[in-house]
C-alpha cells in the first residue's frame, strides 16, 4: 500500500487529523495526496493531484469527516472501488469508525491488512440522460412555496401508481437510516438487497413505503402538473428546479469497499445510535456498550453483599 488518499469535511478544521496522518506516513514512507483545490488545508508533503485522479492514484482513501465526507469518497472510486477508512469529526455518523485517538493503530493495520472489507451498494441513476450515482438515497424534493412533488411509479416497465408528495425518497439500505427513516420509511438492515420508495408527507396518491428487489429497475417520471423539484443525490443538488423528465434507477452491489475493524463493536455502536433515534435497549444490552473497565467495576459491584 504505497499511496493513501485523503478526503476532507468541506468546511471542518482537519489539521489535527491530518498531522497525525503525516507523520504516521513519514515513518512509514507512504505517499499521501489531496485534491488539489484542498491543497491549502493539508501540509506540503501531502501531493496536490485532480480531483478525478485521487481514487484512481490512491491504494486507499482516508475519509475525514462525517457520513457526508464518506459517502463523497465512496462515489469519488465507484468506476474503481478502494478501501475507505473513515475517520470521525462528524456527529452521528453511522459509517465512519475509527476516533482521531485511535487513528495510528488503524492506519498500521490497514497497512498489514488487518481488517474486513464491508462491501455497500450504490444507486446508479439517470437523472434526465446525466449518470450519477448515490450510496445512500435520491430524491425529488419540492421548493418551498411551489406546490408538490407529483410522479408516477414504472417497476421494471409496468406503471404502478403515482405520488403527490413534499419529497419522494429512493433509498438503499445504507440510507434507509437517513431521508428515508425521517419521512416514515422501514429500517433495512445492510445485509439485504433491497430499495426503498419512501414518500414524504404525501398528499395523494401511494402513501406508504415501498420495498422492492435489487433486480427491479425504477422509473419516477414527473407528471406534466408538479411542481419545480429538485434532485437531491446523497443529499447534494445534482440539479435544481426541474419541471419535467425522468429518473430511472437500478441498484449496483459491490459498489463501495468500506474498512472495518472490528465489524460486532460497530454494529453496537450503530444500534445505540439507533436507540437514540426509535428503538429501545434492553437493560443488558445498554450495558454491553460501557467500556469494558466500567462493566468490569459494575460487575464487581453487583457481586458485592450489601451493608
């Protein structure tokens, strides 16, 4: 593993991250490169190269970031899929593992491939005869004040109904967590090969969530009395006040490569994060997620005869 590319938080200081990835690199003689419009933020060891060539160059990509950042570096090597380290300086991010803390140790097992591959799928879209791809959702969103979002529902071929809704979300089972979940649509656990239809606050029209096969293909055709929408890729305008057209999507496995180091530990993480969002821990499980001194001093304490 001769080269690391790095993909930084758009706007969050990531100094300190990538120092300790410097000087991780210099002991270990390994090349590092940015996009060269982030050249400003990185040390000059760190190789300016186009935007386009990062994942292309690189062995493996450090994502410093949130979930944003890393569904970026993951559509950024979608034509050749890398191992993705993410790093955490997001929130709630349910696809990044690795704290800054932690950061030496996981670089040095990446380097002797000590890790698991997590494998994600992705979208593949044509928005209106443009290709994109999105690891997490797409969706037509309505602009405030212009009316709703009304489109018919073509599964492979056959028109099935249509909404008239704020936003209509299509989503994998990575996103079912993000857009989908907050307009109603189910949890979809990212072992399945599935895609979610979800409509958000639907007027007319299907009004429930819709699961279909990973083999179906998808066409969302805007009605000729929507309103202006805009398409929304993993949360990013890929284009904005659309009046007419299509969106046809078809579901690609294998699309990401995200590294994981300990796969039971961040499955924990995630359904305590869960539980903060809509499902309730059992009280063993709570305590399954302490730091294994405070479970080992509660034990201890249990086990204690009382005054």
């Amino acid at each position: 593993m001769a080269g690391l590319g790095l993909v930084l938080h758009p706007t969050r200081d990531v100094s300190e991250v990538v120092a300790i990835i410097e000087r991780w690199a210099a002991r270990h003689r390994k090349t590092l490169m940015v996009r060269a419009e982030d050249a400003h933020r990185v040390p000059s060891s760190v190789e300016p190269v186009p935007a386009e060539e990062v994942a292309t160059r690189a062995d493996a990509l450090i994502s410093i970031g949130g979930d944003g950042t890393m569904l970026g570096a993951l559509r950024s090597a979608v034509r050749d899929p890398k191992p993705v380290l993410g790093v955490h300086l997001g929130r709630v991010g349910f696809l990044v593992e690795v704290e800054p803390p932690d950061l030496p140790e996981a670089l040095s097992r990446l380097l002797s491939k000590d890790f698991t591959v997590e494998s994600h799928a992705c979208l593949a879209c044509d928005v209106c005869g443009d290709d994109v791809v999105a690891f997490n959702d797409i969706a037509l969103v309505r602009q405030p004040g212009s009316g709703f979002v009304t489109a018919t529902l073509a599964v492979d071929g056959q028109r099935y109904g249509y909404y008239r809704c704020d936003a209509l979300v299509v989503s994998t089972p990575t996103g079912s967590t993000a857009y989908s979940y907050a307009a109603g649509g189910p949890l979809v656990s990212p072992a399945a090969n599935a895609v979610v239809v979800t409509p958000s606050a639907p007027m007319a029209g299907i009004s429930r969530a819709v699961v279909l096969a990973s083999e179906e293909k998808i066409r969302l055709e805007l009605e000729p009395n929507s309103a202006a929408v805009a398409v929304e890729m993993d949360g990013r305008v890929f284009r904005d006040a659309a009046t007419e057209g299509t969106v046809d999507i078809s579901y690609r496995r294998d699309a990401g490569l995200v590294v994981r180091f300990d796969p039971l530990r961040y499955q924990e993480r995630n359904q305590l994060k869960l539980s903060l969002l809509d499902l309730p821990f059992l009280p063993d499980q709570l305590r399954e997620l302490l730091p294994e001194e405070l479970r080992r001093e509660r034990n201890q304490r249990e086990l204690e005869p009382p005054c």
